[in-house]
C-alpha cells in the first residue's frame, strides 16, 4: 500500500499540480513530502550522453552558502502544505540544493517512500525544459514507482481529484507484467475496478514473421482476418487469466483487446478519472524498445496521469504469451 509519497517541485503552479494525485492515492494518516531542490545554475554542465537536457553538478560546500535561501524555500513550502487544508494526511517538506533529479533520488531512497508524484513540466526556477529532463531522469534511474501527470493551464488546475479507474496496458510479457501488483494495490485502496487492455497488430505480426521490416503493412484480407481472429483470442485468453488473479484478490476487472496501434488505442481507452499504470517498457528486441516509445508517449500525451512501474529485470528478454 502507498503510505508515502514524494512531491518534487519547482515554485511554479504547473509543478504543484501533482499535489491532488498525491491526496488522492494515500490513506488517512498517510504522509505526503513536498521537495524543492534550489538548482546550482552557476554549475550547469553537459555531461551525460543519455541527456537531452543540460544537468546540474553540485559545488562542494556551495549548500552551507545557501542556508537562507534554502530555509526560505522551507517556509514557502510550509505555507503550501498549509493552504491545502488537509489534516487527513501528514505534511512535510524538505529542500535542497544543486541537481534536482539526484536530490530527488536520493531523497526518495534515503526517506523509503513508496511513490514520487510529479508533473511532467513545470515553469519556475527549473525552467519547464530542464524540469523535464528531471522527470524523465527520475523515471530512468529510480526502483520506486513514479505517478507523472502532464499539468493544464493554471487557471484550469482542479483543486482536487477522484481516480475513478485503473488502466493496465499489457503486452503478454512478465516485465509489463510487473504493473499489475502496483495497480491491484492502487484499485484496492481506492475501492475502485482495473480494466486491463491489449493492444494487437496483425499487419505488424505478419510484416515480422514474413521477415519483412517490423512496421504496418496492408496483407491479403483473408489472411489478415485469421490472424486478427487468432491474435484476438490469444490476448483475450491471456487477459483473462490476469483478470481471474486479480478477481481472486477482490479486485473488480474488466478486459479489452484492441487491434491496431498501441499509440493510438491505448490513448483511445483512456475515459475521465483514469490512471495508466504500466512499466516502461516488456519484451526484449523491437517489442520491448516499442513499448517503451509506448509509454513514453502517454507520459507526454495521454488524457491521464502515468504511473510508471520500474521493471524488475531490466536489460533481459522476456518471452511474451
């Protein structure tokens, strides 16, 4: 169960947008860690290859030289959690100084929370490309669950939240696969049902089995439609005895199996009130790097929050059923 949870901020209102899923996933007297890091701009480097946004590298001492303005971000924070007006939870805030996505990781390990909640962007100190760049470098390198939600107009912002529905995209893999605990517990806690989707491709599956290059081609109709009936089948068996475990922990599921492409009709499900959990990526070879592109791009398009469950076996194929 979530008892914890980590909010990363950047003093902008998009960043604090993260606050109500926070709210909404913990139960009474659970915690909630608001977490600003005042970025070393006088420190900016680009070091890492992996990067697509500069980084930040920690002076030494430089901390001890920014006391005042770390206890000022301290009281700002503090101010927050007040207007929140929820004594349901327990609030407590923290900040530091130097690179955001290393004193975020380091935070999140060193206090054992159980989720870091956070907006994709945000528009303060960070600037909402480097903010970014921490949200993705959160996700990469950390073994604790991350909930990233794209923020709205500030104007538009809800003041709070109602998850009304877990979403678990699957691909028939143990790595994607690795969601489904994290989405029982949510859907427990919340009282609320799963519904588990998988997407199929026929024109895909047949492009790569005739050897062909791994992307929609338009088959024979005859051929295309067995393989579309075949393919379903599999996903709905497949589906169907992740639901019957789910439903054996008291879980209310439902299942779809669509065909087509998976960033299109995963997207395409998402309904009012969802969370997507899912891990960043399954299979080995093409499939696994697809997912991940999958996930990727619900993080930064989807009509809903993504939380994202860090695989537990990175690096090693995984045959799909």
């Amino acid at each position: 169960m979530v008892s914890s949870v980590l909010v990363p901020l950047d003093g902008s209102p998009e960043a604090e947008q993260a606050i109500p899923y926070a709210q909404a996933v913990l139960p009474d007297n659970g915690n909630v860690l608001l977490f600003r890091v005042v970025p070393d701009t006088g420190a900016l480097i680009a070091g890492d290859p992996d990067l697509t946004e500069w980084q930040l590298a920690l002076r030494p001492g430089v901390e001890a030289a920014h006391a005042g303005e770390l206890n000022a971000v301290r009281a700002e924070l503090q101010e927050l959690a007040a207007r929140q007006d929820d004594s349901r939870v327990t609030w407590n805030v923290a900040a530091a100084f130097g690179d955001p996505a290393a004193n975020i990781l380091q935070l999140a390990e060193h206090q054992g929370v159980d989720l870091i909640v956070m907006t994709t962007h945000g528009r303060g100190a960070f600037g909402r490309a480097l903010f970014g760049s921490v949200a993705d470098r959160s996700v990469r390198n950390t073994s604790i669950p991350v909930m990233l939600i794209r923020p709205v107009q500030s104007a538009a912002a809800p003041k709070s939240t109602t998850i009304r529905r877990v979403l678990v995209p699957l691909d028939g893999s143990v790595l994607a696969e690795a969601a489904v605990p994290v989405a029982s517990a949510l859907a427990k806690r919340l009282g609320i049902p799963v519904h588990l989707i998988r997407v199929t491709n026929a024109a895909m599956t047949l492009a790569t089995l005739s050897g062909a290059a791994p992307f929609p081609v338009t088959p024979p109709a005859d051929i295309y439609d067995r393989m579309a009936s075949d393919l379903d089948r599999s996903a709905r068996t497949y589906l169907g005895e992740v639901a019957q475990r789910l439903r054996g922990e008291g879980v209310e599921v439902s299942l779809e199996v669509r065909d087509g492409s998976p960033y299109v009709e995963i997207p395409d499900a998402v309904q009012d009130g969802d969370v997507l959990v899912m891990t960043s990526h399954g299979r080995g070879g093409m499939l696994r790097w697809l997912l991940g592109s999958v996930a990727e791009k619900l993080v930064r398009e989807a009509p809903a929050p993504v939380l994202l469950v860090p695989s537990p076996d990175r690096g090693k194929a995984h045959d799909g059923r």
